[in-house]
C-alpha cells in the first residue's frame, strides 16, 4: 500500500485495469462513418443556409417601401372558403383539421391588425385569415397562405425540434414560436413544389402549437 | 516508423489512447464514447497531427478537452457499478482501491483531468494550464480542490490520515 495520496492516484491511474478492449478496424470504421455523416449534414447546412439567406435576403429587399422598413402587409381573402364544419380550400388544395370555431374573417385586413399582429406574412399567395371563435385552446387567429411567390423568408422566433415536423412525407417544414406575437409559424416546401405558410396566434403557446400541428400534419402531407 | 495513415495511427496508439480515456473518465462506457468523438475530431487533423510529429499528444489534448467540454453537456452520467470496483493488482487492498475510485467518481471533470494530468502524465502547472486553457493559478486551485474532495470522501480514519500527510506539491 502506498504511503499517500498522491501516491495513490498514481499508483491508480497506472494500474492495468483501466485497460479496455477495442477493436481498431471497428473503431476506425465508426470514425470513418461519423466523419462522413457530419460532412454530409454540414454541406447540407451550408446549401440550405445559403439558399435561406440569398433567397430571404431577396425577399427582404422586395418588401422594403423606399426608405422604409420591412413591414406586413395586409391580406386579402382570396380564393378561401370554408363552411361551418367543412375544410378550406386553397389553390385547390384542402387545409384539414381547423378548429370547430373557425371562420374566414369578414374583413380579413381588420383581423390582422387586431393585436398581437403577425410578424411574417407572404405578400403573395393564395391565403385565408380566419377567426376562431370561441377560441380553440385559446387560439384566436389563423392564417394560412398556399404557393407564396415570396416562400423563402424567415420566420419569427425561435425554431422548434417538432417531432411532427418529421412526419410530412418529404416536405421540408421550419416550425418557430414567437413569444411577442403570440404566434407560431410554420412553413414548408412540399417535393411536388407546393409552398405553404402558416401563422396560429393564441396566449397559450402549448395551445397554438398544437393547432399547428393538427393543421399543418393533416394538410400537408396530401398536397 | 512513424504512421503514415491515420489508420496506421489507430492501429498503434488505440490500447493507449482507449485506456487514457478510462482513466479520464473512470467509466469505460463513457470511455468508449470519449474515444469516438475524440476520433472524430482527429481524424480530421491528421495531416497537421503529422506534421507536428506527436499525433499521441495531439489525440490527448483533443480529448482531455474533449471530455471536459462532453461533461458539461451530459453530466451526470450512469451511477456507479460494479465497473467501477477495482481488481486487486497488489497496489493495495481491494477495498482501499474500490473506495479510492468512488473518490475519484465523485470528482468534478474537469479537477479530474487536473489530477489525471498532474499524476499520470506527469505533467507540470504550465503545461496543464496550455492544455486546459486555463491559468497556471487556476490548475493548482483545481487540483487543489480535486484533492480536497477526495479527501472528503475518503472518510475512513487510516485513509484520512494518509491525505492530511500528501500532497506538498499542492502546497510548494
């Protein structure tokens, strides 16, 4: 036995059982894997991180007015119809699973400037602003826009790990939370080139995202 | 002859490197998944690693940074086990040797590395303090702290007394 304690840890820390078996053709083939896999997702980053930036950066660009800001613009109903207890339709398109009480707004501009208002909204696209109510799970506001001219920009807020997010059967979708506003936001692009946008605003963020979530997975995966 | 690919690198230094991870961690589970990611990182490096001429000391640093960096993302890890008992070797009693890693178990990651680094590299404060990115002032206040710890856990009175009387390269 040694006669102290730093005796000891040397004693401990050169003893042979902390040998441990490996196997160098296992471990360098699971190097090698890893390595490609994370060159694999950082040339994917890289693409998508470019592509958002260039394309949003276009998109900001075309919403500045002359010497202003970027700013929301106010949407039209549209194409959008929807009776009680039916889907809406969008660019022919079905936008399944809206809460019982919601309804296109009769005066879509004046529901979007009801507080809190969004802070991303596609200027172009065909789009519906509905209002729900009673609210749903404490959801008051819905907007959904299909095949937006603009589809690239960002979202507001803070993006969301949604495990829905990979049930889309391809789409590749961003889901965020944005406290401000109230609002979550999703948007995607689906493989047959369809572009959706989608904004539910309620005080209950677990209640917005779960409107989301009921919309966008019934919705999108069809289209 | 030195290795000229990082394969060859692997085939050398892996029984070195696996059992320096064990030691880091003091958990072979942990150890395994040190060594991996530690790998990883490597790999990527191997031709300035070469360059160099000490790839062993370049994994090592990689991973002693790599280990205190996991730790702070993943603490705690798995309770202890019956791994962490350790095998009579003739360094002592089982019994003091089991209790001397329950010790060390309990020993933040990163006063481990000190420790590790201070009492089976051998290294001295300035090399630590480069390794760790740290000041020579904060490695010895580490181990230090390291020491004490153990000293805590190591509760029986002979052990007690066998730390009251170490450690004066803590205190010159």
């Amino acid at each position: 036995m040694t006669d102290n304690l730093e005796q000891r840890l040397t004693a401990e820390f050169r003893a042979g059982d902390y040998d441990i078996p490996v196997d160098a053709v296992a471990i360098s083939g699971a190097v090698r894997r890893r390595r490609a896999r994370r060159s694999t997702a950082a040339v994917g980053a890289s693409v998508v991180g470019i592509a958002v930036l260039a394309v949003g950066g276009v998109a900001v660009v075309r919403s500045l007015p002359p010497g202003g800001t970027a700013s929301v613009h106010p949407a039209t109903s549209g194409q959008a119809s929807q009776g009680p207890g039916q889907d809406l339709r969008l660019a022919g398109v079905p936008v399944r699973s809206l809460p019982a009480g919601a309804r296109p707004a009769v005066d879509a501009k004046a529901a979007l400037a009801v507080e809190p208002t969004l802070e991303s909204l596609p200027e172009s696209g065909d789009r519906a602003v509905l209002s729900v109510n009673p609210p749903s799970g404490g959801v008051t506001r819905i907007v959904v826009v299909v095949d937006s001219q603009s589809s690239g920009q960002g979202l507001p807020g803070v993006p969301g790990d949604y495990e829905w997010l990979g049930r889309l059967q391809g789409a590749k979708g961003l889901a965020t939370d944005h406290a401000e506003s109230s609002t979550a936001y999703f948007t995607a692009g689906t493989p047959s080139g369809r572009w959706w946008f989608v904004a539910v605003t309620g005080a209950d963020e677990a209640g917005r995202l779960a409107v989301l979530e009921a919309i966008v997975t019934n919705s999108v995966p069809s289209t | 002859m030195a290795a000229t690919t990082f394969d060859a690198f692997l085939q050398e230094a892996l029984p070195g490197l696996a059992r320096y991870a064990n030691v880091l961690t003091g958990d072979r589970y942990a150890a395994e998944d040190l060594l991996q990611d530690t790998l990883v990182k490597a790999a990527g490096a191997w031709p300035r690693m070469r360059q160099d001429g000490n790839p062993v000391a370049y994994v090592k640093t990689v991973m002693v940074r790599t280990h205190v960096s996991w730790w702070r993302r993943h603490r705690p890890t798995r309770p202890l086990t019956e791994d962490i008992r350790a095998q009579d070797s003739g360094l002592g009693t089982v019994e003091d040797r089991d209790q001397l890693r329950r010790a060390l178990a309990a020993v933040p990651p990163t006063q481990r590395a000190v420790l590790v680094l201070t009492y089976f590299d051998g290294a001295d404060d300035a090399e630590i303090a480069d390794l760790l990115q740290r000041r020579p002032a904060t490695i010895r206040s580490l181990r230090h702290r390291g020491l004490q710890g153990l000293r805590r856990h190591l509760s029986s009175t002979e052990l007690a007394g066998v730390a009251a009387s170490s450690d004066h390269r803590e205190t010159s």
